[in-house]
C-alpha cells in the first residue's frame, strides 16, 4: 500500500458507510448465513433436538433420504402444485395484466382487486377455502358452500369429499395456491407491459399487423425476460408450499398430501430425527438452487438469442 496514497478523509467516509450496512449484514448473517451453515452440519449428525449429545453418522442420513419413498413422493407432489402453477396461475395472470393494460373501464380497480388474494394470510385463506370445500351434512343439507351451491343448482351428483378425498385433496390445494398467488405474476407482468414502447405497436401495425401478429412478434418477444423472472419466483414459491397444507388438510391424509416442508416437520417433530430432517432441508435447497441456475442459464441465452 502506498502511504502516499493514504487519505484518512476518505477512510472516515468508507466507515461511515459501512456502518449503515453493518446492521443489516449483523442481522443476515445471524438469521441467514449462520443457520445455512449449521444445517448443513447438522445434516451429517444424529441428533434428537433436545440432547446436547450427537452422533457423527457422515453421509448416513443422505444415504437414507436417496431411498426414501415418501421423501419423493412429496417432491413429486410439490412438482404437480408448481405444474398446475406455472400453467393456468400463469396464463391467468398473463391474460389479466394484457386485460389491464389495455383502456378499459375500471382497470385501476381491477388492479387493486385481484392484487388482494397475495396479501392476505395463507391461514385465513386455507381456512376460507376450507370451509368452501367442505362436505359435512346437517339437516340432510350440504354446509360446504360449493356442495350446497352444486344441490341447490341440480347438480347433487357433483358434490364430493373435495378435501377428504386423496384423489382431489391435492388438486384442490394446488388451485387455492393459483389463487392465491397469481396477483404476485399479475403486477410483474402489467409492469413489463407497461415498459413496452408503444411505437413499437405503431410501427408494426403501419406495416399491416394483426393483433395476432403484435402479440406475437412485440408483446411475447419483449416480456421474455419478464417472464422467466415470474417462472423462477413460481418455482420457488409452490416447491414451497406448507402453510396452505396444514390450514387445508393437516395431516390427516397421510402421505397423499405431503410435500417437502411437510415432510421435514414430521421429522422433526414426529421422530425427532433433527439430523435427518436437516439432509432432507440440504437436499431440497440443493434442487432448488439448480432449479433456478437452470433457469438463469435459459434467461441469459433468450437475452442473447
């Protein structure tokens, strides 16, 4: 270092600025960095959560977890919830924000309206939901609000155990998930719209394009980046899924409605297999890690293409 070249000014600058991002790196690094790392130690121990003692079991617990049915089963439901999301939650939220950034009546409102279902609670939207699809009787009457619409509009035939039953149980949380989080897709989408030049519209219309044409070749050309973004954060966020299970179902249908998180909480709680519930953990966040290089390495090559 040249001393020469020492300015104790700058040096008192580059520390004050430092000092407005330290909180936030103390605070990372506390809730973020620390437990990533732990995990990962904790995966290769037998642990039950509550002794100070464990047991160094190495790649044991990985072992395990690669022959684990249930395991599978559950990554195979979290990617029939994210199948279903990425394509009707998708295209709903793609055909709503081309609805919204035309000049139509009331779209501010509608803007505001369908944004609603992300804010709210997964609690109370599962336990909303659940009520809905509901198939108790009283009186010989249906209570869940889509039995008792089905009878009272002559389709009684219709209604059915939705939640009860593991061939629906989890469709039917699969699309309260869409309903929920398509607002998220909705807003992303309406602003890349709104980032596109109009003349581009003008230009392609002068040379005699249908509106077939400019969706085509202007509309679906410029969100492409757009796009992946809401794929990616779809991914994430329905790989994910748990509050909505629990609300919903519980576990109460067994391993017919289990995904990831909730079969990482069985192994807490169930057997108090910490260890084996922190592989599980490493395991999912490896997929998901690739999951989304993949989709980054496919974004960058659109960019280029």
């Amino acid at each position: 270092m040249n001393i020469n070249s020492f300015s104790w000014p700058r040096l008192q600058d580059n520390l004050k600025n430092f000092s407005f991002a330290f909180p936030a790196i103390i605070i990372f690094s506390i809730f973020y960095i620390y437990p990533f790392f732990d995990i990962f130690r904790l995966s290769f121990h037998q642990w039950n959560g509550i002794t100070p003692s464990m047991k160094y079991v190495g790649l044991q617990n990985f072992r395990e977890l690669m022959g684990d049915a249930v395991w599978w089963q559950a990554m195979g439901h979290a990617a029939y919830i994210t199948l279903i999301a990425l394509t009707f939650q998708n295209i709903l939220a793609f055909a709503l924000a081309l609805a919204c950034d035309r000049e139509i009546r009331m779209r501010r409102f509608y803007r505001v309206v369908f944004f609603i279902p992300p804010v709210l609670s997964e609690v109370v939207v599962g336990l909303i939901w659940q009520w809905i699809l509901y198939a108790g009787m009283q009186d010989g009457q249906h209570i869940g609000l889509l039995n008792y619409w089905l009878t009272q509009t002559g389709l009684p035939q219709l209604a059915h155990n939705w939640l009860s039953d593991p061939k629906t149980a989890l469709t039917c949380i699969a699309v309260v998930h869409c309903w929920k989080g398509f607002g998220w897709g909705f807003i992303m989408l309406l602003a890349g719209l709104q980032t596109i030049d109009r003349q581009l519209y003008e230009a392609a219309r002068v040379d005699g394009a249908n509106s077939w044409k400019l969706f085509t070749n202007v509309t679906v050309p410029m969100m492409v980046p757009v796009m992946l973004v809401v794929v990616i954060l779809t991914v994430l966020g329905s790989m994910q899924v748990f509050v909505l299970v629990l609300s919903m179902v519980g576990q109460g249908l067994g391993y017919h409605t289990e995904v990831p998180v909730t079969r990482i909480l069985a192994a807490m709680t169930g057997t108090n297999r910490f260890g084996y519930a922190c592989a599980m953990g490493v395991n999912f966040g490896v997929i998901l890690i690739m999951v989304s290089v993949a989709f980054k390495s496919l974004s960058g090559r659109l960019k280029q293409a």
